[in-house]
C-alpha cells in the first residue's frame, strides 16, 4: 500500500517539477532511511566488504549509503515511465553496448532468457525493447496484490508483460520462450528459498536458478546483460556474450555448472557498481565452504 502511494505521488510531482529534483529527493530519502534501517544497512555493510575488502570504513558507509540513494531513485525511474515513449527512453535514457548480441540472439528463433542483477535498474532496458523489435515477458518477485498491481501498470506502459514468479508465471514464460520470444529474469536474489550455493567473491553464496533451468528446459539461448546508472535517469547497458551452456545426462550438475559460470559473468560488474547493487539480504548468509 505504502508503494503505490509514493508511485502515485511522485506521479504527480513528476507533472509539475524537474526530474531532477525528484531524483535529488531520492537521494536524501535515501540517506535519511540509513538510521531507520539498521539491519538492512549492516547486511548491505556486510556485503560490499565482502565483494571490497580493501576498503576504508568510510568508503564502505559512502558505498551503503549510495545503496540506499539507488533504492529510492529506483521509484523515480518508475513513476516516471509512462510519461515517456519506449523510444524516448532507447534514445535519451540509455548508452547501450554490446546491441548486436542482442539482434543476433532475437534472430535465432530459439526464444532468449535475458538475465539480470540488481544492479541499478534492470527494468530499463526492458522498457526499451519494442522500439528494438521486441517485447518481454518479465518474471517478478510475487509481491502483495496491491503492490504488485500498483507496479504492473506503470512497468506495462511500454507493452511488456510482466508476470508474478508462480506456476502461472513459469508457464507462461516458457510458453513465451517456446514460441522464439524473450524472457526477462533476475538470478541474484533467492526470494523464493530454493536457489543453490555456487562459487561468488572467494566464497559460496545462494543464487536462484530460475534463468538457467528455463534456458535448459527450452533450449533458448542465455543472455546475461545489466545496467549502471551514470546520472538520474541517464544509464548504461551492456548486453555481455550469450553463455554457452554445459548440457549432460546429470541435470542437477549442469544447472550448478551452469549458475556458477553466469555468476562469474556477474561477479565483475557488481564488484566494480557495488554501490549501485540493490542488495537486501546476503546471499553468502546461507551457505558453508
């Protein structure tokens, strides 16, 4: 509930002041959260010295605090998307890299799983699509029916889909990758508690599996890709080499080979943004070396 009125509210400021100064707002609501927050902010601590070592306890509070600022300009950067056209967004949001590997995989016919982190704002690139060809459909954390609707039909203003990470939604997203469409997934939260430890910065850390088993039930091709926010609404994106999946007789071997790998495609990007990694709870908490 508490999310759909600040979506709705920041809707309506977005008519009549700069975005910039709704994502200045951002950041200070980020900052001002830190003391509300403790736990949240001891585990994020945690986490970025985990993937920073080296770094100063100042350079790690700055690195938190930068987390929490991202959190809230996330929430700006949704209320502002169905004020802006899908090309608007391809042409004035985004610096994309690496564009071609997302043609080539479009135009294989074998359906892609486009696979994100938390990093910034993965939806971005997703809003961007249909000007490219293309529309996804989107596997999203099952949230409240409230909640959840509030944020549907904002994320939907561009023609994705976006379905809730249930049996229905699973179906419909291989339904979706069976026809040679696109399906949109992010692998560093194990919301749902049935991800598997694979090797993440020096240590085990819990991942869900969800992209990789939807690529090997399928067939489709894996495309890992992730966004950094360069300024307010200004972010970069880089569509990474499609994985090359491991595939034997001993399925549960080849989705652990499989996770570990594009985790290790990650593991530079979020090391380097760590700042900009929108990360609730650890995920190396529930593992042991």
């Amino acid at each position: 509930m508490m999310a759909a009125a600040v979506l709705a509210g920041l809707e309506a400021l977005a008519a009549i002041i700069p975005a910039r100064w709704l994502y200045a707002g951002a950041r200070l609501a980020g900052t001002w959260a830190l003391p509300l927050l403790e736990r949240r902010r001891q585990s994020a601590r945690a986490g970025v010295q985990r993937l920073q070592p080296s770094w100063t306890p100042e350079q790690l509070e700055t690195a938190v605090q930068r987390q929490f600022q991202e959190t809230a300009s996330y929430y700006v950067d949704i209320a502002l998307l169905r004020r802006q056209s899908p090309e608007h967004i391809l042409r004035r949001w985004l610096a994309i890299e690496g564009l071609e590997r997302l043609q080539a995989a479009l135009r294989s016919d074998r359906g892609v799983v486009l696979v994100s982190v938390h990093l910034s704002n993965p939806e971005i690139a997703i809003q961007a699509l249909p000007p490219l060809g293309a529309t996804a459909t989107v596997i999203v954390e099952a949230l409240p029916e409230r909640r959840l609707k509030a944020l549907r039909m904002r994320r939907e203003s561009a023609g994705n889909r976006f379905v809730p990470a249930t049996l229905s939604g699973v179906r419909q997203a291989l339904e979706t990758l069976e026809s040679g469409g696109l399906v949109a997934v992010l692998t560093d939260r194990d919301i749902q508690g049935n991800g598997i430890c694979v090797p993440f910065a020096r240590r085990l850390a819990r991942f869900p599996v969800g992209a990789v088993d939807l690529a090997l039930r399928t067939g489709a091709i894996l495309l890992p890709a992730y966004a950094t926010r360069i300024r307010d609404h200004r972010f970069r994106v880089e569509f990474m080499e499609p994985l090359s999946l491991l595939q034997s007789n001993d399925r549960a071997k080849d989705v652990r080979a499989n996770l570990a790998t594009l985790m290790a495609r990650f593991e530079d990007p979020i090391r380097t943004n760590v700042e900009q990694w929108r990360l609730i709870e650890s995920p190396w908490r529930s593992c042991h070396d």
